[in-house]
C-alpha cells in the first residue's frame, strides 16, 4: 500500500532511495536512514513491517517513521503522533541578509551540536550534519542561528534544524538562514521543501512570509523501546 504518487508524500523512502542511497537501511518495503546519521523511516508497503522495525530498533531505541501509520511490534510502542505541514517554495526568495553567514564545517561541530541539543535533541544526531549543507550565524564567537538540509532526493532538498538560541530570537536570523539555505538549494537545481508542526504557528507564519506554501499535511510517529 503506498502512501502515495508523489515523492514528497514519502520523503524519507524515496531520499534513501536516491541522493542519500548511501545511508540507507533497506528491509525490502520500509527503508530508514542509518540511525547515526537521521533516525527516521519510510515504507510502501506493510508485509513485514513489524519484524523489519524490530530489527532497526536494535540500531535505535528511539526512532520516526514519516507518512502513514506503521504497524509497531509488542515490544516497542506507539509513542505519539506528530503533525506537520509540508511546505514548498517554487521560486528564489527576494530578501535582504544583513548579518554574516557562515557555511558550517568539521570546526563548528560542537557549536552546532550545542545548539541543536537546546531545541531538537531527538532529530538531530551527530552525523546529521553530514546529510547536507549547514549554515550559521555568530554573534560575539557565540553560534546563535543556524539552518541546513536533511533529506534529499534528486529534485529535492529539505531545509532543516530551524534553530535560534531562545536568548537571540526576533533578531531576524531565522528569516535570513532559510532565506539563503532555500536560494543555495535552488541554485543546485533542486526545489526547498520544508516540515514544521502544525502547531508552530508562528514558524509557519514565517516560511509563508518568505514564499512557502502548505503542499499537504505529514505525520510523524514516535516509536521507542518499551523495556
């Protein structure tokens, strides 16, 4: 049973499938990003389910599957739902940068990591930054802002990690990071996609401002080990 004809109806399946083939776990009809690296997954289809997310929870206590609803075995659990809105954009973002952005690399790991650890510790892991490019703000040696690219297949990229540290925020530095990750990714010949939870309504404000627009609602389930 797919989850649909579109490849953004299945982002994690068909990333894995593509740019990002050399991350993938592949159990034949659900497929996952190597644990270090994203801890989500995807799938086409239910046979075998239940033993195919028994095997990665080896890899991974606490984990996501993107689109449908999957069939989890008795030994892991069902955790929560979360819903999110995809959001596209078609056309370069017209916008002023004011502040100096830095392109993140092997130096700044532990500045984005630290960051990141403040907002999003269960999506983002040590190797994700791997997944993409990243990009930052410093102000005073201090990485306050950042934004980068997750998934990635070959017509699409997502911007991810839309993060200011809570003591910088209303600075702009979120508008200026997906403003520049967007246009980088355009300029790769590939169209930005993004996620945010439909209850981030202040977020999905912003993505609209600068030209997102809502292509369909996705839902991200939580699964985690039960001992």
């Amino acid at each position: 049973m797919a989850t649909g004809n579109h490849k953004l109806d299945n982002p994690v399946w068909y990333s894995v499938s593509e740019t990002h083939k050399d991350f993938v776990i592949d159990f034949g009809t659900i497929k996952f990003y190597h644990p270090d690296y994203c801890p989500f997954g995807g799938f086409v289809a239910f046979d075998n389910m239940e033993k195919s997310i028994s095997e990665y929870s080896k890899l991974a206590s606490n984990f996501f599957i993107i689109g449908q609803k999957p069939n989890v075995p008795h030994s892991l659990k069902l955790n929560n739902e979360l819903i999110c809105l995809q959001m596209i954009i078609h056309d370069r973002i017209e916008g002023n940068i004011d502040d100096e952005i830095v392109k993140l690399e092997e130096e700044h790991l532990d500045d984005l990591l630290g960051l990141v650890k403040i907002v999003y510790p269960d999506y983002f892991k040590k190797k994700t930054a791997e997944l993409g490019n990243y990009y930052g703000i410093y102000k005073n040696n201090q990485l306050v802002a950042v934004t980068g690219e997750r998934m990635q297949m070959d017509e699409y990229t997502e911007v991810s990690a839309v993060i200011t540290h809570p003591e910088h925020t209303g600075k702009g530095y979120a508008k200026q990071l997906v403003t520049h990750t967007a246009n980088a990714i355009f300029a790769k010949n590939k169209t930005p996609f993004l996620h945010v939870a439909e209850s981030n309504v202040g977020a999905t404000k912003l993505y609209e401002k600068l030209g997102f627009v809502t292509r369909t609602k996705i839902s991200v389930w939580n699964i985690v080990k039960t001992e």
